[in-house]
C-alpha cells in the first residue's frame, strides 16, 4: 500500500515562504536525504482558498512512498531536510502521515 507523507506550510499570521529557496535548494536536499525511498514527489503552491479568499497554505509537499518499509527508513534520514525549513519559512509546518486509498 502506497503511502504519503505531506508537508503543509500555512500562511498565516505575516508568515513569509520563499519559494525560489525551497525549489531550487530545499527539495534538492531532500532528495539528498531520502530521494532513494521515494516513489514520486508533488508540491503545490497555495494560490487561492477560493472565491476572493486567500489561500491558507504557501505550499504543500506531498512525498509518496510505495510501502510502510520506505517511509520509516525515509524518516530516519530526513533530519538535515527538516533542520533546513528555518531556511525558506518562517512558522511551524503541519505534517500529515497518510494512506492512498485512490488516484
């Protein structure tokens, strides 16, 4: 069963995200870290919460792994790619551990 681990960055309370940082270095040092253990990546930039409101995220990374084995051993070597966040975003992401029940 295919898994996923997503990165959510609200952008509330005048928090700043930069994102030509986290494109260009962030996401390449989380490949570093545990691009081996990953079956896909997707990032979203928030652009909108819908009709004249704003959107309620900077971004959204969602890292997908194919199995249980891949995301625990992924997790294990994610700390240089977490202590990098300081770096483009300026809150406290929210993580959300997940199943793919359907795409």
């Amino acid at each position: 069963m295919a898994l996923t681990l997503q990165v959510l960055y609200p952008s509330g309370a005048g928090t700043t995200f930069d994102h030509g940082y986290y494109l260009g270095t962030h996401m390449t040092i989380v490949a570093d870290c545990i691009g081996r253990h990953l079956k896909d990546t997707l990032i979203t930039r928030g652009v909108s919460g819908g009709a004249d409101q704003p959107a309620g995220y900077h971004a959204v990374a969602t890292l997908i792994f194919a199995e249980q084995d891949a995301m625990d051993a992924a997790l294990a070597e994610i700390g240089p790619a977490v202590a990098d966040i300081a770096n483009f975003y300026d809150g406290q992401p929210h993580i959300l551990l997940g199943e793919i029940i359907e795409t």
